[in-house]
C-alpha cells in the first residue's frame, strides 16, 4: 500500500560553502521525499543574515537548520550561537556538517546548543542513507503520524532500495536507555516497545522526578549508564522539566539524547522543554505498535554511524 510522508514537509536551511558538498547535498536533499530545501546559505554571515529574516517573518522559518562548520566570515558555530541567542530561532535543531572528527569539535557543537553533529559522508549513498535517517527521526519528532508504523515501514522499504546497507553497518553504538515516567500504563508500553530493540537496552524506570534523578546520579559512573533518557513532563516530585534542567547541569548528563513525553500539545511544554534542553519531543502515543517504531526511529538515528555523538 502506498504511504506518503506527513504534510507539511520538512522545512531544511543549509548553510554550506564548498561547491561540491553543496552540489551534492542539494541532489541528494532533493531526492528524499519528506524534505524541502527552502534555503541555502555560502558562508557565515548569509546564513545568520537570512535566518534573522526568517524570524522576523520575512523567510520560511525553517524546522531544521543543516549547517557547515567551517565557513568563511563567520563559521558553523558562530551560526549556531547567532540562532541560540534569538527568541524565535533558539528552538530549531541544529544538526553541524563536517569531515572532522575532531572530539573537541564535537564537544563544542553540543556545548552551543546543537541538536546532533553529522559526518559528512565520501560516498554519495552514505551521505543519502544517513539523510534519510534523518528525515525519518525529525519527521517522527515533529509531525508523529497518525500510522507511525507503517509510516516507518514504508521509509525502511524505500530505504533498503536505494542504499543496500544492513542494519548492523550502522549499530556501532547499544544505546541504555533510562525511563521516567509515573502512568504504570504508559511505563509498560514503553518498557515493551524498548524490549522489542535490539539497539537498545533497558537499564532502569523511575515514577518521579526526585527518585529519577537520583537513579541517574547512581548509575552515571556505572557500566549501565544510560545514554538515552525518556523524561515524561508531568510527574510527582519535580516535574519533567525541572529535571531535565539539572541532568543538563550536570557533566554526566551535559549532552544526552534527551527525549521528553507528554500528552499535551500545548506549545508552552514544547518550547520550556527546547529552552531546557531537550533533544527532541514526543507525544505519548496509545498503540504499542506506534511507540515501538518511534522508540525504534530514535535508536536508529542515534546509532546511525554517520551521527557524531560526545558520548560513549
């Protein structure tokens, strides 16, 4: 059965300099369904000057921002500090191009606030398939389907076509995931749907914010400590956010994928969880099925070994 990916499409800015990677960025933006390149920036200072236009309602605000590192006039993270300190700009997720694997690089792009930190890949295929990865884990995040299942399956099917490259390629990484959530209905889906991923483990489920924490702290310098946290935002104790703030404070926890749950579609929720800190944000779903394939979405896109993470 024929699926489309959800409307509206993903709104994607790219700010790249070098004349191959853009040529060969464009292409391959242009051939994945779900993506809409509304912008493109050649150096530093264009692409500061045409996100300011956007947030003043002159341009297309974007939904992501694929940004180079190393530009002229002003550099990826000049960009990324740029779009941080503007009210309207500081929510999109930033995800920094490089060829570098420069750990210190790495560090600095989450440090200033980026969403993810992608290898630019030598082979226009590599390059296609973590895209579509991509995609796939910000139109989830984003949009979330009605169908997330057969959304997903469709994408892994159109996937598999156009870039032959298995599963385990890009499992380099087991993911402990860790759970905070107090609805003893929603804790089982999640538990369920973790346990049905082989890229990721359950390493502990927490029903309040205080005893989270607390949990966390424990197993940070432990051989289970959790490299994906699943916060919901209404809890007893403090809430979701309040511990989001403080596993952000923390050295441990600095730069964790950090995805918070919740059942309201208030905007209020999703921009306190972005100002906070959080990597990306779900709406707790009512079918197993379709918080299994999320969960899954999130595992591949992290584990993918095109994205650059500081954690190990």
């Amino acid at each position: 059965m024929d699926h489309a990916p959800p409307a509206p499409l993903l709104n994607v800015f790219l700010a790249e300099d070098d004349n191959v990677q853009l040529t060969v960025l464009r292409h391959v933006i242009g051939n994945i369904d779900g993506l809409n390149l509304s912008g493109i920036a050649r150096d530093g200072k264009q692409a500061v000057d045409w996100l300011l236009q956007a947030a003043d309602g002159n341009e297309p605000l974007p939904d992501v921002v694929l940004c180079d590192v190393n530009m002229p006039i002003m550099d990826g993270f000049d960009v990324l500090a740029a779009a941080k300190s503007n009210p309207r700009l500081k929510s999109i997720p930033f995800v920094m191009l490089t060829t570098s694997s420069d750990d210190a690089d790495i560090e600095r792009a989450y440090v200033y606030g980026a969403a993810s930190y992608m290898n630019k890949a030598f082979s226009v295929n590599e390059l296609a398939e973590s895209l579509r990865r991509f995609t796939d884990y910000w139109l989830v995040a984003k949009y979330r389907p009605e169908s997330v299942v057969e959304f997903i399956q469709d994408a892994e099917v159109e996937i598999a076509a156009s870039v032959e490259i298995s599963d385990s390629d890009h499992m380099l990484r087991i993911l402990n995931a860790f759970v905070i959530e107090d609805d003893p209905v929603q804790v089982k889906l999640i538990e369920s749907a973790i346990g049905e991923l082989s890229m990721i483990r359950h390493v502990g489920t927490s029903r309040d914010g205080d005893a989270g924490l607390a949990e966390l702290h424990a197993l940070a310098n432990s051989a289970d400590r959790p490299n994906l946290v699943l916060c919901d935002i209404q809890l007893p104790g403090r809430n979701g956010v309040e511990v989001l703030r403080e596993l952000r404070s923390n050295s441990n926890y600095r730069f964790t994928p950090i995805v918070m749950l919740t059942a309201s579609r208030e905007d209020e929720y999703v921009v306190q969880c972005y100002d906070a800190g959080a990597t990306t944000l779900l709406h707790k779903p009512v079918e197993i099925g379709e918080l299994t394939a999320v969960v899954r979405m999130l595992g591949r896109y992290w584990t993918d070994k095109g994205i650059r993470v500081p954690w190990s």
